[in-house]
C-alpha cells in the first residue's frame, strides 16, 4: 500500500534513497502507522501494496522487540525530536520464513526524524532503516573468540568460571573434574611445542567424546582441562571420571616397535571437587585434587583428603 507524498517529501525521500543506498526509507504517520516506504521494504518480506490497512511500524519487529520499538518511535513523534540508531531484529516472514531466520533473526536499524506541521503539531516521520546483521555477526564472532581457546576450540577459562557463578547463584552442587595429561613439561621439553598442542587438540577431542550430554568442558589453560559434572552423585562422577582416565591411558598406549624409538606412553590425572563456596574455591579444591593425583604417579582420580587409584 502507498500513500501519495508531498512534492517536498517526494525530494527529500529521493535524495535520501540516492544518499542511501540500500537502506529503506519510511514514512510513518503522527501514530506510528506505515503511510509509504522504500522499494526495499521488500527485503524483509513485508508487500504493503497487498495490506488493506497500513501496518504499524512496530509490526516489523519481532514480538519481544515491539514494544520496545514502539516506546521509541512514541517518544519521538510526541517530542519532535530525532531519535537515535534503534536496533532490534526484524520479523521472520511467513513466506520466507526459514528454520535459519527464525533461529537467527535479521538485525536492523532504526533513526527517526520527526515532520511537524508549522504550528508545531507532529505531523508523522521520516524513517531511515539500515541493516546491522553484519556487524551483529562481528559482535557474536568476538565474543566466541573471546571465550574460546583458540587450539582446542573448547570454552576457557573466563567462560567456564562464569558458568560455575551462575550454577553458585543456583545453590551448586554439582561437581567439577580438573583433568590433565601427566608429564606434559617433560613431552614438551622432548619433543616441541607442536606435538605438545597436537597431544593436548588430541585430548580435548578425546574429552568432548567421553563427555555425557549436559556437561561443560573447557581448557582452564595450557595443560588443564575442566569437565563440569551436573546432576551426578560422588560416586557416579568418580566412576565416570575413573571411566576417563583408564580408556584415555588405553587408547594412548604406544604402539609395539622393532626400533629403538620409542613413542611416549600418555596417561592423564584428575581431581574432583563439589561446587560450593566461591569459583575459587571450587577450582582450587579440584586441582589440590589433581595435584594429590599426580604425586601418586598419575593415572589416578583424587579428591582434596584422600586418594583412590582408578
């Protein structure tokens, strides 16, 4: 549906159109309802040459974003005022609407400029929409990177221990593994910083394997690895973790050779704590329980205050 135009809106809406390519332009009335826009509406499904009556602009915002959308638009139309960048995602539209839009909605743009009448009344606005989908995609691609170790491609550090303070904010309970591949600084010293990184890509694929649905991984740094265990008792946290450790030191026993050279024989170690307290205190009690571990001679599961070889 299109509405005639002002000559004067007409050119002030076709120089924005040549200033703006590939943004829609808008023109809204003094109660928010679309009067005209843009060709490019198009691109986000809306047809408003088939609508009876003229949407309102909240109706190209999802449902949880329309109010809010609203509110904005409200308080430049009743100020006279220009209102800044509004972003919200666009509705998912129906003939278009695929499992990927709706799990990954379109972000868009919004400024408004107000049009009064000369005696002040608000007469409407002139809307500018832009897409910001790519900048979007940066933002969330940032954010991985920052919270993913970069070799593993598991969760770090800061993102497990911000788990661990959302479980404590739930009264915890659930108990963390702290694994670790034994002798790592002698592999490293022996054979280089690439088959250390391999042995440690190897682990945490190993890991992500043995892991049970529910459960968090993460590398808590270059050796350590964290397996966050919801909804298992002691002892079926313990079995599970035993469960690890043996199958990891069977998967990476070294091949029988007729030659001197002989490939390492990995093994791996782990501690496990109860989440209470504070994050610190949970990781601190589950890597004592490592270290109680590995004095052992590896190949072991421990808790802080005694000792059981897997």
């Amino acid at each position: 549906m299109k509405i005639g135009l002002s000559e004067v809106e007409g050119h002030v809406l076709h120089g924005l159109l040549e200033e703006t390519s590939g943004d829609i332009v808008i023109r809204i009335d003094r109660h928010g309802f679309i009067v005209h826009a843009s060709a490019n509406i198009a691109e986000l499904g809306s047809d408003l040459t088939a609508a009876l009556l003229p949407p309102h602009i909240t109706d190209l915002a999802e449902r949880d974003h329309a109010a809010f959308l609203g509110e904005q638009v409200t308080r430049g139309l009743q100020g006279c005022t220009q209102v800044g960048w509004i972003e919200f995602p666009v509705a998912a539209c129906a003939d278009r609407g695929t499992i990927r839009e709706v799990h990954f909605p379109r972000w868009y743009a919004l400024t408004l400029k107000p049009m009064c009448m000369p005696d002040g009344t608000p007469d409407g606005a002139l809307c500018l929409m832009r897409s910001v989908q790519q900048l979007r995609s940066l933002e969330g691609e940032l954010h991985a990177r920052a919270v993913t170790d970069p070799l593993t491609g598991l969760a770090n550090r800061t993102a497990f221990c911000a788990s661990l303070r959302r479980h404590l904010a739930r009264g915890g309970g659930q108990k963390v593994a702290v694994f670790a591949v034994d002798n790592m600084r002698a592999l490293l010293l022996r054979y280089g910083q690439r088959t250390a990184d391999e042995v440690l890509w190897g682990f945490a694929k190993f890991l992500e394997t043995m892991a049970l649905p529910g459960h968090e991984l993460a590398q808590l740094d270059g050796e350590r690895f964290a397996v966050l265990l919801p909804d298992m008792t002691a002892r079926a946290a313990r079995e599970w973790t035993e469960d690890v450790i043996e199958t990891f030191a069977g998967l990476a026993a070294p091949a029988p050779t007729a030659g001197k050279a002989r490939t390492p024989h990995l093994t791996a170690s782990a501690g496990i704590a109860r989440v209470e307290c504070t994050v610190d205190w949970t990781l601190r009690e589950a890597e004592l329980g490592l270290v109680l571990a590995r004095a052992g001679g590896g190949r072991q599961v421990a808790v802080a205050g005694h000792r059981r070889a897997a």
